[in-house]
C-alpha cells in the first residue's frame, strides 16, 4: 500500500481481506494487526486498514532518516487471519510506503552568507557558495538558487552559477565579472534565495555579504613569545587551555590571522586542538600524564595574504596530576616456597610467620595520589609485613612480605583465597585488589580414623569358608600418600587369641573375611582389632575393636535333661494340680529355641486328656484326681518342638508312680460278725482262740496292721498279738465264765492319719456244743447290743449265790426283794426308753438302725479342757446276716424270732450317750443307703455257720481313735 505523510487520523489505507480474497460479513473470520500498531490499525470484522492518532512524518521516520528514495522508506505490517473459534490462524506480511510531501523548506546554514574576495582577483574567478539543506527529496528537494541584486547593481561584478554535483546536488558559486577594488569599496551585499520543486514551491533567502580584502604587506606579531600553562590530566575533550594572541595591521584578508601547530610531535596534534580563528588552544583528546607530562611546541600565526606572512610562539604545557590509576598489585615467589599461576604451594607445617610471599604495590600517579595503603581482608591467618623500612623508597612504590600468622591445618582447611586490597590517598581514593590462592600442603599428622570405636556385626553360622564377614573402612584426614591405608588383623587388648586361624582381612579394601566354620553353640561371639595404618612418613595408625556376634540357625535339636523322667505324686490330689516338670533346652537362640511342648498319646492311650503342660514352665498337670488303687502308674511322651524353619523336635519319657495315701481303711475278712468260736474250759493258757485277719487296699505303712481288743473282755481273759491278729488264752476260766464273750477287735493301720476298722469275735466258753441255735440266737442278740456293754460268761452266776443267800437269812432275803424290785423297776425304765430294743413276740415301731432325731440347737458337751466328746464307736457299719432254719434270709427285722429259744433274753437297750447309735452313725457317714442287721438261725447240721457280705459286711469303720467302752448297768448281763 501506499500513504502520504502527515495525514490526519483514520485515512484509509485498503482493505486487506479483499485483497487477499477473503469474505467477510459472517463474523466466522476476523482479522487482527500483530505488528505496526502504532501507526496502524485494522478492522477485525472487515479487514479495513487505516492510521491511527499518531502522525505519520516521514523525515522523523528512524528507518527513513537516511533514505532518499521514496518507494525505500515505508512501514511493515502483520495481519492474522483467525478462522472460527481460532480453529486456524494464517499470518500475512504487508508494507506502507511513505509518500512524502512538500512539508519543508529549504534553508541556508546562516541567514547571513560572508565570502570574502581578495581585491584585484582576476575577473572569473570562482567562489563556492554555501548550500542550502531541504529535508524533503525529489521534486519536493531543492530545484534552483537565485542571485538577488539591488536595482543599481545590475551591472555588478558578481554572478551566481549553479552547478550540479555527481551525487545529485546543486552547487551555487559565486563567480567575479568585474575588477574589485578595496579601496573604492570594501564590501557588497547580495541576496541569495533558494526554491525547492513542490506544489505549492517553498523558498527562503539569506544575505551573501562578499567583503573586499586588502593586499598582504604586513606580519602577524604574538604578544608572547613562550606561553605556559598547567593542564589536568583526564581533562575532557573541548576543554580550553590557553589563547594565543597576533595582530596585523593589514585588513582584511591580509589582516585575518590563522593559528596553526608549527615544530610539533605527532602526540601534540593528537592530543591538542588549535583554533585557526581564534588561537584558542584546547583538549582534542583525554591526555595520560602517566604517558606524558609536559608538551613543549611552537604554534605559528599567518595571515591569508598571498604570499602569507607569518609569526611564532612557544607553548609549554605542564600536565598536572590526577589520581586516576588504581594501585597495581604484583605477587611473586619469595625463597623456596613455589608460587606458580597465582597458586602458592605451603606446606602445612611451616612456623607461624613464615613469609611466602612477596607483594608489591604500586601506583602510577604522584604525591597523595600515589600514596598507597595495603591490607589483607577476611579471616584468613596471612598478614603483610613491609619488605624494608628504608626512608628512601617511593611513597608510590612499596613492597610487602606476606607471612603466616596463625598454623595451618590441612585437613581444616585446604585452600586459602587471600585478598589483597591496595588503597591510595587520592580524593577520591581509588583501590584495587588482587587474590593469592595459597595451597595447604599435606603433611602426614593425622592417623587413620574408623567412625566406630566398636564395630558389632552379626554373622549366620554354618557359614561356608571365606565368606566375607563386614567390611570396615577407616578415613584418613590427610592426602597422597598419607591417606593411603592397609588393613591389618590384630587380637583385642581384652582377648589374647589371635584372629588370624579364624578371621582375615583384605588390605587394601578392609574385607573382613571368615576362614573356618562358625558354630554359635561352641563360640557366639568374637572379638578382635582391625589396625588401619597410613602410608606416610612416619607411618600412623588408627584402631577399631570388631565384635563378631554369631547369629543362630536352627540346627539343633530340643534335648530334654533326661530321656525318661520318673515322678512320684501323692493319690487323691485335686484335678488340675501340678505333678511334675521336665527341663527341656535348645542350644539354639531366639524363635528358633522357642519350644512348645505337647503331650503325645502313648499306645495303650493311658494319658489321653489325663495330662496337660505349661507350654512355659514344663509344668506337667492331671486333670483328674490319682486312686493308686486302680491304678498305680502312667507313662507317656512329651514332645518339645522349637520354632526354627523347618523346626526339629525330640521327645522323652514321664513316668508318674501314684504314692499311696492313707485313704482306705482296714478289711477284716475273717472272722464274720455273726461267727463264734467254742472255746473249752478246760482250755490251756496261751491256747490259740482264733485269728483275726484283716487286709489293707493302701501299701507301705499305710497298709502295716496291728490288732487289738478294744472291748468285751472285763475279765481279761483274752489278749491279741498287735502283729499277727492272734487271740489267746491268758487268763484262768472259771464256772462264772462260761457263755458267750464278745470281744470287740479293732484293727488300725500305720497311716496318717491312721484308718481303723472294729470287728466283733464271738467266743463261746462251754465243753461242749449241744444246742447250737441256742448260742446262735446269742450271737444275733449280741449284734443288737451297743458295743459299750460288754457280753462275757453266765450272767445267772451270781444271781444263784444271791438266792442262796436268801436261804440263810431273812435280813438277806428282804434286801434281795429289794434289790429284785429296783431291778424290776430300772428294766422297765430303761424299756419304756429304749425305742429301738428288740423285744420277742413283739412287732416293732420301726427299724433298729433308724437314726434318732437329735435337737440340732444342743451342741456337744466340752469337757473342762475344751476337748471335744469322744467319737461314738463304730463311724460306719457293715451288714451281718444270719440265716434262717431253711437256708433262707431275713426279709426284714419285723419278722417274729419266737422259734429262737432264748431270744427274748436279747434286746437292744438303748442306753444313756456313751452307747452309741449304730444306725444313726452309719446314715450319717456312710454314702450307702441304711443297712439292716438280721438274726441268724443256723441249721441244726450247720456249726458257726456264718453269713457275711463284703465289703464291708464284717466290718465297722473308725476313725482310728481308740474306742473306749464302758458298762452299761441296763443289760441284762449285769
């Protein structure tokens, strides 16, 4: 496109869909301008392209500053075509070229032109004039220059001519047509006007003064001959020095002076500007006075008279000083200590002070300027020392020693960065620095360190030889060859045994390897010294104490203390009781000698749910309670199994003995209760009556008898061997003895507490047998007569002295009446008492054994002492049979015993509270129901026939108390 400059806002430019072929209206496609948007703008629906505000002005264009053709000056421009929702963008490229107009005119450097003509110039000489400048270009440029004169000088002896150039300009010139003569007149004044090509033309005009010049013929004269002056160095360029001043008396160019350099060093031209017109020296380019100090040159004035004349003068300028140099710092290598590239090698041990280095400082400028100060910065152990302290060095050149001021530690720090700070005096002052990097050089001062002064490692047993056990690694603080470390094997200060047969270790790398088999049951733990030593001079070392544990595998089996443990546990213990413990062990460790232990069924599955164990302790529990009598052992297993992968187990043997308690009582199996023995009168002493025999189910003392008569023999007749249970004669018999003795046994055992059991032996003192039934039907009363009364001889004995006596005396008589009467009367007292006596012909109210009701509110009579009453006699009882004639048994105690001669004559008789109630003490402690004790009526072919039922049929049971039996004056055996 194409566009005029400096057009008002909104010109429209084009329109770049059509241009571009696009159609629009739908609002599907818009346009957008990505670059020129400052001076362009664009129609985002339609396309249409215009200018914005800002004014377009082609001169002021920074791409047209320097363009003179029209179609090279124009503005880029870039528009984006956006398809809908920017589902596709194409990007264009366009350009504005700016068409310029005539908005300029043309000008002359000065409004007032001077030329100056020397007098007498022949006619035709040629003088250039100045140009004039349009901005505008083409035919909006400059077209022609015009010569303007006065009406009267028409004929004036000037003329102007343009010429055109080889780029293109125009040149007016000035040419003479007539002679000039000063002295007629000195000067003319011309006007001068210039016209550019545009519609409408611009033009403008200056004066063109042409002043006549005189004929040289007088010099030029300074008014010095020498000119000095003082110059700041670094003096900016265009600052004034000096003027220098000539006069000419001539006019004119005669008298017009120029200034120029005569004997002058090309550095003076370089660096100095001399004003041709005025003579005023100045600063053409910034002077050093480190490179120079002082110019010295002559400068000549000349007058532009032909032949000129001229004249000279001598300047001395003197640079002063600024402080415009930093100090300079230059390090070097002072004695043995290398310094190479700004690197100082020091060894680590060197002495505090100790220099290492030489710094000078230097300052190129002078005085204060050059005064220079020096320091080291930071916190490193360096500081400077002068060199000398001789009075005659430079103030601006000074030299330093830099020395150590505190030790140095390699391993602390390696390398040192040390800033040197120069500062000089100027005001401002200026500075600069410069770094020695100072390298700590090793020395071997520090031994090897392990970071553990005890290294514990754990190691598996069974391990195969040379299997690397741990690896130790020492470090070492210093470098090279210092740091180089070798491990070595060593035994430990606490353990005199040398590692070497068992461990060893690699060197170099610190491999601690294993060479033989570790087996942690024989040894769980070592310990031995790894020694780290470096390879320096002199060689240090360092130490760490290795402690190797051995881990346990499970090879090892559970062992009990013993293959068969045999324990002994009392009968009658209460279920869930402890009744032994076995000791079982692993020499294994941790999960792996975890046991669990477990009852294992034997074959005959004797302890199957008899038997638990503490898993912890190997506490063996029954969870029954023992009778040796049924069964007086068991043996089973125990098994223990640790918990390894895969575990190992063992088993052992328990044999468990049941120890006897004294829990049974004595069993007398010979003879019945029922049974009696005849016994002669004329029976030896020491004759042999009968044997009791009792049996024991307990063993040991528990089942160690002894026998002895309790009851039943007032006349002592009769005495038993404790051991052997054999009743003998040992008393005399005499008439008063013969009948039926009852003598009430009782056999105890050794236990504790002893058991006992009571047994009746019936004797019958008599020369013969001749009415068995009558004696049998004794014998059935005598098993219904409490125990405490005793059963021994004739009772009628002194009852018959007592009716002879009658006999003799009537005193005798009454008193037997008497005694008859109180003896009529106590038997029907104790009678009508006595509930449970048997009485012949008569029914009884109920059993025998049936237990009287007591008065539970009446306790027990004490005795003074606080002992309890005696134990009633027999604490449980066992049933005695008799027969009847027919072999057939009793059915119960109401049958009639009427067919008994002599029967009448027994009846129980209850007595006062020493006679015991049998039934009352069997109910009571007996859990077997109530017994019945029925009278016997043997057969007349039958001799001491006795019935017995066991157990215990022939027994009573006690508490192993001695029984004592006393009288009972209510029987009627008294």
């Amino acid at each position: 496109y194409r566009l005029a400059e400096e057009g008002p806002a909104d010109i429209r430019i084009g329109n770049v869909a059509s241009d571009l072929g696009i159609v629009t209206g739908s609002g599907e496609v818009t346009f957008s301008l990505e670059s020129g948007s400052d001076y362009l703008k664009i129609d985002n629906m339609t396309g249409e392209l215009s200018t914005t505000e800002r004014r377009i002005d082609r001169e002021k264009l920074p791409q047209c500053q320097m363009i003179f053709d029209e179609n090279e000056c124009f503005l880029d421009f870039e528009v984006s075509v956006i398809g809908p929702s920017q589902s596709w963008v194409d990007l264009f490229e366009g350009r504005v070229i700016i068409l310029d107009i005539n908005d300029n005119t043309p000008t002359f450097p000065s409004p007032v032109l001077t030329l100056t003509v020397e007098e007498n110039r022949p006619v035709g000489t040629l003088y250039l004039l100045p140009t004039a400048t349009d901005r505008d270009f083409g035919r909006n440029g400059i077209e022609r220059y015009e010569l303007l004169q006065e009406p009267a000088a028409r004929s004036s002896v000037f003329e102007l001519q343009v010429a055109d150039t080889l780029d293109g300009e125009k040149q007016p010139q000035l040419i003479v047509k007539g002679p000039l003569d000063r002295e007629q007149r000195d000067s003319y004044e011309l006007s001068l006007r210039v016209r550019d090509g545009g519609e409408p033309a611009r033009s403008s005009q200056a004066i063109l003064r042409v002043l006549i010049t005189d004929v040289n013929d007088n010099s030029p004269r300074f008014e010095k001959s020498i000119y000095e002056a003082d110059l700041a160095e670094n003096s900016s360029p265009g600052t004034p020095i000096l003027q220098l001043r000539a006069t000419d008396l001539d006019v004119g160019v005669n008298g017009q002076i120029e200034y120029v350099f005569g004997a002058a060093t090309e550095s003076v031209r370089r660096l100095l500007r001399l004003d041709e017109t005025s003579g005023w020296l100045s600063v053409l380019h910034r002077i050093d006075r480190e490179e120079v100090n002082q110019l010295r040159f002559t400068v000549m004035a000349r007058d532009r008279g032909q032949p000129p004349k001229t004249d000279k003068a001598t300047v001395v300028l003197n640079i002063r000083d600024e402080n415009d140099n930093v100090p300079t710092i230059d390090i070097r290598k002072i004695g043995r200590i290398p310094l190479r590239d700004g690197v100082a090698s020091v060894a680590e041990d060197v002495l505090v002070d100790t220099p290492i280095a030489l710094v000078q400082v230097s300052d190129r400028d002078q005085g204060e300027n050059g005064v220079v100060t020096c320091t080291v910065v930071g916190d490193v152990p360096f500081q400077l020392k002068p060199a000398s302290e001789g009075e005659g060095e430079p103030q601006n050149k000074r030299k330093y020693f830099l020395h150590t001021s505190a030790p140095l530690d390699y391993e602390a720090v390696r390398d040192y960065n040390v800033v040197i700070v120069a500062v000089d005096s100027g005001s401002p002052s200026l500075s600069s620095n410069n770094s020695l990097l100072v390298r700590v050089g090793d020395t071997n001062d520090n031994p090897p360190m392990f970071s553990q002064a005890v290294l514990e490692v754990s190691f598996p047993e069974n391990n195969l030889p040379g299997e690397r056990v741990a690896t130790v690694v020492a470090t070492d603080a210093d470098s090279g060859k210092n740091a180089e470390i070798t491990y070595s094997l060593e035994a430990s200060p606490l353990s005199s045994e040398a590692p070497g047969g068992i461990f060893s270790i690699d060197p170099d790398s610190g491999d601690v390897s294993v060479q033989a088999v570790l087996d942690r049951e024989q040894r769980d733990t070592y310990e031995f010294q790894v020694t780290a030593r470096d390879k320096g001079i002199p060689s240090l070392q360092g130490s760490t104490t290795v402690v190797v544990r051995v881990a346990d595998r499970n090879d090892n089996e559970p062992r009990f203390m013993q293959d068969v443990f045999t324990f002994y546990v009392k009968e009658n213990l209460q279920p869930n009781s402890p009744v032994g413990m076995v000791t079982v062990m692993d020499f294994d460790k941790g999960r792996n000698a975890e046991l669990s232990l477990s009852i294992q069924p034997s074959d005959h599955d004797q302890a199957a749910g008899i038997f638990s164990i503490e898993n912890d302790t190997g506490t063996i529990f029954s969870t029954v309670s023992f009778d040796r009598e049924q069964q007086t052992s068991y043996t089973f297993k125990v098994k223990a199994v640790d918990g390894g992968e895969p575990p190992r187990s063992a088993t052992a043997t328990v044999s468990l003995f049941v120890m006897d308690e004294n829990d049974n009582a004595p069993t007398v199996t010979f003879p019945s209760n029922s049974s009696y023995t005849v016994l002669p009168p004329s029976s030896n002493m020491r004759t042999v009556v009968a044997t009791v025999v009792a049996t024991d189910a307990d063993t040991g003392l528990n089942a160690d008898l002894n026998y002895s008569i309790v009851g039943g023999n007032p006349f002592k007749l009769f005495e038993i061997d404790p051991a052997s249970g054999v009743v003998s004669l040992v008393g005399k018999l005499a008439p008063k003895h013969y009948g039926l003795h009852r003598l009430v046994v009782q056999v105890n055992d050794s236990g504790q507490p002893p058991q006992s059991t009571t047994a009746l032996l019936h004797v019958f003192v008599n020369e013969s047998l001749s009415n068995a039934t009558v004696v049998e039907s004794q014998v059935a009363r005598s098993l219904h007569t409490p125990l405490a009364q005793d059963i021994a001889g004739d009772p009628s004995y002194e009852l018959s002295k007592q009716r002879l006596s009658i006999v003799i005396g009537v005193v005798a008589g009454i008193m037997t009446v008497i005694l008859l009467i109180l003896v009529v009367v106590m038997a029907r007292y104790c009678r009508s008492k006595g509930k449970h006596g048997y009485e012949a012909g008569k029914k009884d109210h109920e059993d025998f054994f049936t237990p009287q009701q007591h008065d539970k509110a009446k306790k027990p009579k004490k005795d003074k002492k606080g002992k309890k009453g005696k134990q009633p006699l027999y604490s449980s009882i066992v049933t005695v049979e008799a027969s009847k004639p027919n072999g057939q048994r009793y059915d119960s105690v109401n049958e009639k015993l009427s067919d008994s001669p002599g029967m009448g004559r027994y009846r129980s008789v209850n007595g006062g509270p020493g006679s015991p109630d049998l039934a009352r003490h069997y109910k009571s402690s007996s859990p077997l129901p109530t017994v019945q004790l029925h009278p016997q009526s043997p057969t007349a072919g039958k001799k001491h026939q006795a019935v017995q039922d066991l157990p215990p049929a022939n027994t009573f049971v006690g508490a192993g108390d001695n029984i004592s039996i006393g009288s009972d004056h209510c029987s009627e055996y008294s």
